[in-house]
C-alpha cells in the first residue's frame, strides 16, 4: 500500500486499544473508565473481582478525573482492576436495589412501588440487583437524603462500583452490565 492509500487510524473512543510496549496497557476497564470521566466523573480502583479498595488505597478519595494520574492507577494496581466512580458534587444518585440477603425489588413491590426501567440509566449487578442513576432535584443536598430506603433498598450518593467491572460471586466471574446510555443522561 502506498502514501497514497493508506487509511486513517480509526479515532473513536470506544476501539479497542492493542498492546504495543510493556509500558503500554489494554483493557477495557480502562476504555470505560475514560468514558466516565470524559462524562464529568471521578473514577476510583477497586481490587480485582471486588467492591473493595486496594491496600494502602484510599478508595473514594483516590477518585480522579486526571486521565494521566488514572492510568497510572492502573499501571500500579493492574489493567483488569474494577472501578467505581465517585457521586459527590455529581448531581447524581444511585438507586441500590439488592438481590441477595434481601430481595428488594420484592421489597418495591410489597410497599406498593412499581420499577420500570425503560427510560432510566441503570446497571445490572452480579447477583442480579439493579444500580439505577437518578439525577439529584435542584435544591435538594444529597447528604440530606435517606439512605437505607427499605430491606434490600439503599441510595447511594457517596461512591458506586460501575459497569464493566467483574465480581466473583461464589467463585464465578459476573459482570456489571450498564442499560440505557451515559450515566450522565437522564
């Protein structure tokens, strides 16, 4: 192929990135995680296969949204390390609906509330829960909110682990899978 013919690099966010150096990481994880800071987020590390931060992390508070200082985040703790992105100052909320010591989406319905998440950004959880994002009320201080909503219910508006990170539910590997576009569309 010559000068002439040669094609453009593809560019968009989304193509996967292929390994090229040992300094040089691919990982989806990564991809997702750029995509939720070009969307006004702090990400933040957790420890592979679970909700919780690295040792000698500081977890939420560790949250960025530097692309460099993240990567180096990554190139620490390693490219298939789940994230959770930090709600503070975000606006926005997240709607915990359990599915394992409690149902709580039998929890809604005993209380008389009908979920329907056809126009809402959520996520499903490894146990099969639900993480539904909701866009705070102007106003309304996110602190101020009840937090422990009903057995199995919790809103959440400090931190959240996010799609697509993997958990080892009784020693098998479950994704967060994320429905209904950016969490920043609401």
């Amino acid at each position: 192929m010559n000068e002439d013919t040669k094609k453009a690099l593809e560019t968009k966010f989304g193509d996967r990135v292929q390994e090229t150096n040992k300094d040089f990481i691919s990982s989806d994880f990564i991809i997702k995680s750029h995509e939720l800071i070009e969307q006004g987020f702090k990400v933040y590390l957790l420890a592979q296969g679970t909700n919780s931060p690295y040792k000698n992390s500081k977890g939420h508070l560790d949250a960025t949204n530097n692309v460099r200082e993240l990567t180096d985040m990554f190139l620490k703790y390693g490219a298939n390390s789940n994230i959770a992105i930090s709600l503070v100052d975000t606006g926005v909320a997240v709607l915990d609906i359990d599915r394992h010591a409690t149902n709580g989406f039998q929890s809604l319905m005993q209380s008389g509330h009908t979920l329907n998440l056809d126009n809402e950004v959520w996520e499903m959880t490894p146990r099969s829960g639900a993480h539904v994002f909701f866009k705070i009320p102007d106003g309304v201080k996110a602190d101020e909110l009840k937090h422990n909503l009903m057995a199995g219910v919790e809103l959440l508006t400090s931190h959240v682990t996010v799609a697509p990170s993997v958990k080892l539910v009784d020693g098998t590997e479950f994704e967060y899978r994320h429905f209904g576009g950016d969490i920043s569309e609401w």
